[in-house]
C-alpha cells in the first residue's frame, strides 16, 4: 500500500485512445488531459518531426514543399511505426505531470480483432515512447465501460462506436465481448465518399479538410430538421483537355446524403450481421436495452434514426460520443492493481468484472 503509494507519486498511470483521427489521453486521478488529432508533420528532406498534433494538422493540406504531414494510423492500427512511436512519445510526455520520473503504465485501447502483429506494434511503439508497461482492450469495451453501459451485468449491451478508420461493432454482456465485429468503414470512408462525389458528379476536386468540412455542416443519413440545406464549396474545377482552375460552387445537403449511402449502409450491414450472430437471451435484452451509438462518426445527423429503422432497436447517441474510449480507460485505471497486477494477455473484461 505504502510502497504503491510511494511510485503513483513518481509515476503515473495512463490510458490512451489512440484513434485513427484523434488521440485522447486520461491520466489517472487526472481526467482527460489530452485531445488532438493524430498528426505529425516531418522533413521532408531530415525526416526530422516539426510538429505533433492540433499545430501539424494546420498543415494538412497546405504544406510546403518541404513538409510532410504524416497520419500514422490507419483503420485503427499503426501503418508508419516510426511516425508513430514519435507521436506517441509527445502526447506521452505532454500528458505528464512535472514531477514524475520514473517511466508511467500505460493501457492503450486497441480495434477488435486485430491480429498478433499488429497488437505487438501498439506495444512497441508504446514501449518505444517510454511506457513501463503496457496493457491493452478492446476498443467497444472501453467505448461501452465509457458510456456507462452495464457491462459487468448479465444482459447483452450493444456498442457501435464509429471512428475515422473503423466502426466497432459489439454485443457485451458479463464483461465480455459475446459478438463482434470491426468494419473498415467510418468517417473516414464518409469523406472519400463525399470528394469521390465530387469529382464524378461535379468534376470538382476538394481536400481531405473539405470533405469533412462538408460532412460536418450538411451530411446526414436521414433526413432531419432544421438541417443546413446548402453551402459553398471550393475545389479545382477539371476542364475538359487536363486543364483545371479555382472553383467555387453551391451543394445541397440533399445530394451529399446519397453519397453517403454506401458507406452508411455498411456500417448498418455490420451491425445488423451482428445481432444475426446473437443469440436469442441477449437478443431479447437487446430489445429492453437497445443499441447505444459513440465514435465521432456518431454525430452524423440521423444516423441514429436509420440504425433504429433497419434494426427494429432503440438507438441512441452517447452524451459524449468522442470520449467514450477514453472515458472507459479512465474508469478500468481506477482498478490499477488488477489491470496491471494480470499477465499483458490477459482479458481486460475478466479483470473488470472483479
Ligand atoms: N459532427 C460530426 N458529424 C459527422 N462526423 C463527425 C462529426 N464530428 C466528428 N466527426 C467524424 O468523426 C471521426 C473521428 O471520430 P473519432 O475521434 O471517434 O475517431 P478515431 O477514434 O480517431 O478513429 P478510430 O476509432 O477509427 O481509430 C472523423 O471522421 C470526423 O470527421
Ligand atoms: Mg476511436
């Protein structure tokens, strides 16, 4: 007790969302210390990091020619080790207190499913970026622990919390993951979607911080009230012989809802082929319980409406769906010494249930 005491002065315990879009950091007896997008920006000529975070996502898109802005993750895992290791290493340091020396513990949540390989690079980079150790979950478990479904109960909770890269789909009951799946579908795929439309209908080319910026002000999945109806955008208009100028045209929120289609109805495919997989008990508690929605991809307007249409099931928007995963790390590091006290494989779930 002293001697635990004793090194949480020292040392802290943390728990990282490390999303494909946005990082988000808890600190133990802290709160949520830390929000920025999951972004750096290198040299293009040095490979040497000039920003991490909120200042390199300024960058995104409007970089000089000797700049680089660099995600390292993608779907959910890390697709440049490097940027990653460097990333995880500022948002670990900037997270910590100044009088903590000693290396913290850190539980970073991680896609359902993700293969031994791709678990073992989260715990490198980790390690690499200075953790003592490290413990890993399942993102829709941290997602539904943080948006305080009865998880540890015996009754089937259903989480859907769609992120940049992936949606997670899962039916818990008794701290467990009982069904699940992960689709490699979420706002990211929603803004490919929308500069993919674009092109094709208006020949008009936009960046990654446009199509968002579309999807944010006039995207929706049904149609709601008192919803934008049109806004302005501004591209690179494609002339007929390769040629192409600054462009400034009026959508409408109508059109950008059929493009978001494809990508909508895939979200909605994986949950649906999750409840098909549920067994009939949790079934029946999932009709009191309903379907809970978190993940930024959530506060696509009418989202929540369509699920509830194709599935016949109650469905509601979390109250702050960005937070959900950290928020779930936050509440798993009240229980440090069973977190940290079981072997690095063990089932985070069988430790809540204590
Ligand atoms: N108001 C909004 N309407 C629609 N989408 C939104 C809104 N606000 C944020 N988003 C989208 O939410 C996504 C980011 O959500 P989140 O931070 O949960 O993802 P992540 O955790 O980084 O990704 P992943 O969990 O897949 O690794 C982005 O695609 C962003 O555009
Ligand atoms: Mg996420």
């Amino acid at each position: 007790m002293l001697l635990s005491k004793f090194t949480s002065f020292f040392s802290d315990d943390i728990g990282i969302d490390l999303g494909t879009m946005n990082t988000l950091v808890h600190v133990a007896g802290r709160g949520i210390v830390l929000e920025e997008p999951s972004v750096v920006a290198l040299n293009k000529d040095t490979g040497k990091v000039i920003a991490v975070g909120t200042q390199a996502k300024e960058m995104l898109g409007r970089n000089p020619g000797n700049i680089l802005t660099v995600r390292p993750m993608k779907d959910g895992v890390i697709a440049n080790a490097e940027v990653a290791d460097e990333m995880l290493r500022y948002f670990i340091n900037k997270s910590r207190g100044h009088y903590k020396v000693m290396q913290p513990r850190v539980i970073i949540a991680v896609p359902y499913g993700i293969n031994e390989v791709e678990t073992r690079a989260v715990q490198d980079s980790a390690k690499k970026a200075g953790a003592r150790e490290v413990r890993l979950v399942e993102e829709p478990l941290a997602s539904a622990i943080g948006v305080k479904l009865p998880v540890a109960e015996p009754t089937g909770s259903m989480i859907v919390d769609i992120g940049g890269g992936t949606s997670e789909v899962a039916i818990i009951s008794l701290s467990n993951i009982v069904e699940a799946e992960s689709v490699k579908c979420g706002g990211d795929a929603m803004d490919d979607a929308i500069k993919d439309h674009m092109m094709k209908v208006h020949s008009l080319l936009i960046g990654e911080r446009t199509a968002e910026d579309i999807k944010k002000k006039i995207g929706s999945a049904y149609k709601v009230d008192n919803m934008q109806e049109e806004m302005e955008v501004s591209g690179r208009e494609l002339g007929q012989h390769g040629n192409s100028l600054p462009r400034t045209m009026t959508i409408t929120a109508d059109e950008i809802r059929k493009a978001l289609d494809v990508p909508v109805n895939q979200i909605i495919a994986a949950v649906r082929r999750t409840l098909d997989k549920c067994k009939p008990e949790l079934a029946g508690d999932l009709i009191n319980n309903g379907i809970r929605l978190a993940g930024g991809g959530s506060l696509l307007p009418g989202l929540d409406r369509r699920i509830q249409d194709q599935t016949g099931l109650m469905t509601i928007v979390a109250d702050t769906p960005l937070h959900a995963v950290v928020n779930g790390l936050g509440e798993l590091l009240k229980m440090p010494n069973v977190l940290f006290g079981q072997p690095q494989n063990a089932s985070i779930g069988n430790a809540y249930k204590r």
